[in-house]
C-alpha cells in the first residue's frame, strides 16, 4: 500500500511592506504609544527618510531622558488571525446573528471545549523594525512647580524674556536643604545599552 503525500498549500506574500516599532512596555492606549513616540510624523519620517526615533516615557517633561531606537532589517512577516466562535442568539434577541463572530461578555459560546474557526492572512513583509535597546529603569522625576522645570522650558522655547529676567542670588544661602535639587545630568554614560562585563 503506497502512502501518498499532501504537499503544503502555497501562499503568496502581498508586495506590502511595513515598518514594526518593538515597544519597551505594555500596551494598552495606542494614541499614548504614538505620542511617547512623538506622533505619526516622527514614526513617518523613520519610515521615508531613516530619521532616530526617540521615546519619552513622559511626554512633555524636560527632564525626561529618551530612549534612542535603532533600525535594523529584519525578515519578518505580518501574519493576521482571526479566531472565531460559535455563539448562541442571546435570550429575548429577535435578531439573527452569524454563525461565527467575536463573542461578546452577553454572549453564551455553544461549548466552552470547542475549538474556534481560526483564518490566518498574509499581510505584508517587515522588513525594517525599530528597537529600543537602551536602559529605560532610570528616570528622575523633578517637581513641575520648580524653578528649574521653567527655566529649561524657556531655553527649548528660546523665551529670551523671560530667560533674562532669571536672577540667582548667590548672597543668602539655601537654608533648607531638602527642596535643593541635585539634578543628574542629561546622560549619564556614553554607553546607554548594557554592557556585560566580565
């Protein structure tokens, strides 16, 4: 008795390429995710002409030190799957409802031990991704009240009025000692990946 054999099915991979963005963090609010990134034209100007792309984890704050992304090829491809069950009509409904869906927290499946309709798409190549590799657990939160925060707002908004209208007083010394802030500096090493050492 011969034993025939079943080729695999072939799929052709659409002429699409798309870029991936590896995010250090949960996911939760796509339109943060976008702005930590700088939004939609930050991500684009990656995309068309290999600008770095920076993540601030605080948006906004001056004092938040980024996180430089790196492109590097990579083979990949984007694989959509939808998975489906079978659900009942929900009690009272008058309306007909597919025999296959996503099934709501109203919804009733018709056997929890039954396997869904998975449908696999091909949707395009990957051939560049963004990573963020460097160390993301050292972040130093200032008071957004302190003088500081100000000051270094009007420098990036180049706010020459009210830059000169700064005054130190080097005469009387701090005497409470608690609110001095001793701020790192904005790198701390060249190195902003980790290193192994041995």
């Amino acid at each position: 008795m011969e034993q025939t054999i079943q080729l695999a099915t072939t799929h052709k991979v659409p002429d699409v390429k798309l870029m991936s963005v590896e995010f250090p963090g949960h996911v939760k609010n796509i339109s943060r995710v976008k702005e930590a990134l700088g939004g939609e034209h930050a991500i684009r100007n990656v995309y068309v002409g290999g600008a770095p792309l920076d993540l601030r984890y605080r948006v906004g704050d001056p004092f938040s030190i980024p996180i430089q992304g790196e492109t590097v090829s990579t083979p990949n491809f984007l694989l959509k799957v939808t998975r489906r069950y079978k659900v009942k009509r929900p009690p009272g409904s008058q309306r007909s409802l597919p025999p296959y869906r996503a099934p709501t927290e109203n919804d009733i499946p018709h056997d929890e031990n039954e396997d869904p309709e998975l449908k696999f798409e091909m949707v395009g190549r990957i051939p560049r991704t963004i990573r963020f590799p460097g160390l993301a657990d050292y972040q130093h939160i200032v008071d957004p009240k302190d003088e500081f925060v100000r000051i270094k707002n009007d420098l990036r908004n180049l706010n020459y009025e009210q830059l000169i209208s700064v005054k130190v007083d080097n005469k009387n010394p701090i005497e409470d000692f608690s609110t001095m802030q001793l701020l790192p500096p904005a790198i701390i090493a060249k190195a902003t990946t980790p290193i192994v050492y041995k």
